[in-house]
C-alpha cells in the first residue's frame, strides 16, 4: 500500500531492526515514578491524544504489505488506548514487585502491527503509580525519548524541534590520520574476555538507584580536567568491582563502551552518537585513582577525535567497503570490543511534573545485546541522577544489589575529595 506518508527505513532503524533476535529485543523504557496523587490512566490518556500531533512518529507503524523493504507508515487505525494502558495486577505494588514487572515487560515483543510504543501504568503502595513506557530503539533514541517524554507526558511539554545538521569539508590528510590512529587504538588492542560475555538468553532483571548529581561534580572539579561523566563512571566502575569481585575474584580491567554525542561545529563531518571504548581499572579499590585513571583514558580517546573518526570512517568504507564496514560494525557489538555499555542522557533540568504531580523518580533502561549481559543507562533530573541496570536474569542474578552499590561509592568518593 503505496502513500504519501510512506517514510523509508533509515540504515540506523534498519541495522537496528536486524539486531532482534530470539533472546534480544529492540526497545528502551523510561520508568516514571510519581507521588501520591497522580493522574489517572484515563488523564493520561487524554494529555497524550492531545499532544500526539507533535510527535508524529509515534503514530507511525512499520509497513511491509509493498513485498519490499519495510518504511514507516501512518497507522490509520491508530488510537492512544492501545498504547497507554492500565497494568493488570491483583493489588498495589512495592519496590521489589515493581522491579520484577519492569522486567517482565521489558522481556515481552511491542506489537509491529502497531506503532512501537506502550506505557503500562501501574498502581504502587500509598497512592503512587508508576509509568513504564517502552519504545522501540528503531522509533526513538535515548536523547529522542526524553524529549517525547516532555511533549507528551510534563506539564511544561513543548513542540519537538529537530537538532540543526551540518556538514563542513574537512582536511583529506587529518581525516585519515585520525581515521587511522583511531583503529590502531579500537582494534589493534586485545580485549579479554569479561564474566558480563556470556549466551544472552530470554530472562531479564533490572535495578535502579538514585545519586546527587552535587557530590559527583565536586569530585570532578578535583581533578583536573574531570568531567561529571568521569565521576559516574567511577562510582560504576566500583560497584562493579565489588559486584564481581564478591562472585568471581579479583579483575584487572574492563573495557566499556560510552556513546558520546557529536555536536555538529565548525570541524564537525558528522553528528548523532557515535561511542568509543574506555578501560574500567576494576583493579583500583581507590575511588580517586580510578576517577584519575578514566580521567586519562578519556582524555587520550577525545583529544585523538575517536568517536568522530568511527563515525566518519564508518560512513566512508560503507559503499566502498561494504564487507570491511560489516566486519568493524560487527567487531564494536561483539564481546572482542566492549563488556559493558554504559550511556547516559540530560534529562529534565527541573524535577518533572504530570498533572502538579512530581515525578519522584526517573530512571531509563536499555537491552542487554547478544554476548552482552548487562547494560547501564543513566538519565539525569533536576539535581540528581538515575541509574538503570538492565542484565541477563541467569548469566547476572540480582543486580539491584549492584544498582544498590551505587550510591554507596558515590558517598565514598565525595569523602575522599574532602579528606584530600
């Protein structure tokens, strides 16, 4: 069914889409807490059917009925019932059973004859609720998420405004050279193997905690050259030394792979995210010699242009090279590459209100991917940060032990800046 509003597949939405599998799903969720009080199932409905227009993808479903490539279409059926919906439980839930029914849907498929959105809203203890809203990766990243979240769902929801994009030429004999230095770096290193490689099987579990952002920022300002990012990976680098450490001995050093957005500039070819890997001194029990350590690693990758240099150079062996594009695309996803990915994203400047209702707690979650048994997405509100943990439920039983971790070693860290 041929139609005007008929949009092709991107080869990120495409890529993405051929990622699915089995034991992998697709999707992110945001999981919004809000305090007693709250609207109901019906009001958000309501706000969401009147704000939907400014956010025209989620009323797009994939289309395959040409017998060619699948492109988005608008769903001519399409209704905000289907896609905002009461969770069927049998009574108010606590944090435990929240925990395990994020899980349990993050394991379940979006329906692909419908836009590749839901929000379950579910009833907690003391009058809260909870909104678990899963999108697919091929409809929205993270960055996107957030702010569908504030056209559709935060009292001060506004119109969604694309992201300038630019294109400048840039210096033939600069482009290789970091082209060239950045593979050296990326592949010419060996990887070892990590307890997190592992057979990814159906099963999740997920944990979330909350950190100050004020205790990590002074950290970073202790270190010269630190930025806040350094500081998160730092606490996560020591929960999940204790976290492995307790069930598989000591480690040395893990690497991870951290989406960095490119903002397009005056030198920039591309822009969107475009990660690079760091090593994680699991080995360091010092939370300052491991924030100094990241501190460095970071450094050397940004000042040689890493994540702008895979991103280009990807871009330019796609046509030429197609099979060498294939192989560097598919070396990044393997376990050979990364053992973690770690990504985090600005959240609401402010703490987020629906309907005068405050939104407590803010937390995003990513899929584990193929040999990958934990990913950790962290999304920013107001003054704090909220940690996510997706895992492989058999291969990493009970992170939320070291989702709890978390702020412990983030308290740790703000005490040795100020015994420094």
């Amino acid at each position: 069914m041929a139609s005007a509003t008929a949009t092709p597949l991107s080869s990120e939405d495409r890529a993405i889409l051929d990622l699915e599998r089995a034991t992998v799903a697709g999707h992110t969720c945001k999981v919004v807490r809000l305090a007693a009080g709250g609207p109901t199932c019906e009001q958000l409905r309501a706000r969401i059917a009147q704000r939907i227009a400014a956010v025209p993808m989620l009323r797009r479903r994939l289309d395959r009925s040409a017998g060619g490539e699948p492109v988005w279409m608008d769903a001519r059926d399409f209704a905000v019932a289907d896609h905002v919906v009461p969770y069927d439980q049998g009574g108010p839930l606590g944090p435990v059973e929240l925990r395990r029914v994020v899980a349990d849907l993050f394991e379940q498929r979006l329906d692909r004859d419908r836009p590749l959105w839901r929000m379950d809203i579910i009833e907690l203890h003391d009058g809260e609720r909870a909104i678990v809203w899963r999108l697919h990766r091929a409809l929205a990243d993270a960055a996107a998420a957030v702010r569908y979240a504030r056209a559709l769902l935060w009292d001060d929801g506004a119109g969604i405004r694309a992201a300038p994009r630019r294109a400048r030429a840039d210096d033939e004999a600069r482009r290789r050279a970091q082209l060239a230095g950045y593979l050296r770096r990326e592949f010419g290193r060996p990887h070892a193997g990590s307890p997190l490689d592992g057979p990814t099987g159906t099963r999740r579990d997920v944990g979330f905690c909350t950190v100050s952002l004020s205790g990590l920022r002074r950290a970073a300002r202790d270190v010269q050259g630190a930025t806040l990012n350094d500081a998160v990976l730092a606490v996560v680098s020591g929960a999940l030394r204790d976290w492995l450490q307790a069930r598989h001995g000591p480690l040395g050093v893990i690497r991870i792979q951290v989406p960095v957005s490119l903002q397009p500039d005056e030198d920039a070819e591309v822009d969107g995210d475009s990660p690079f890997t760091l090593a994680l001194p699991l080995g360091e029990a010092d939370p300052m010699a491991r924030l100094r350590a990241i501190r460095a690693d970071t450094d050397a990758r940004i000042s040689a242009h890493d994540a702008g240099s895979r991103a280009l150079g990807l871009t330019q062996v796609r046509d030429a090279f197609p099979r060498l594009r294939r192989f560097a695309a598919t070396r990044q996803r393997s376990p050979l590459g990364f053992a973690l990915s770690v990504s985090t994203v600005a959240g609401p400047e402010l703490r987020a209100r629906v309907f005068g209702t405050a939104v407590t707690e803010l937390y995003a979650l990513a899929e584990v991917g193929a040999r990958h048994a934990l990913r950790i997405s962290i999304i920013s509100m107001g003054g704090t940060l909220g940690f996510g943990l997706c895992a492989d439920a058999d291969l990493l039983p009970d992170v939320q032990t070291m989702a709890a971790a978390i702020p412990a070693q983030a308290q740790a860290l703000a005490q040795r800046v100020a015994a420094a």
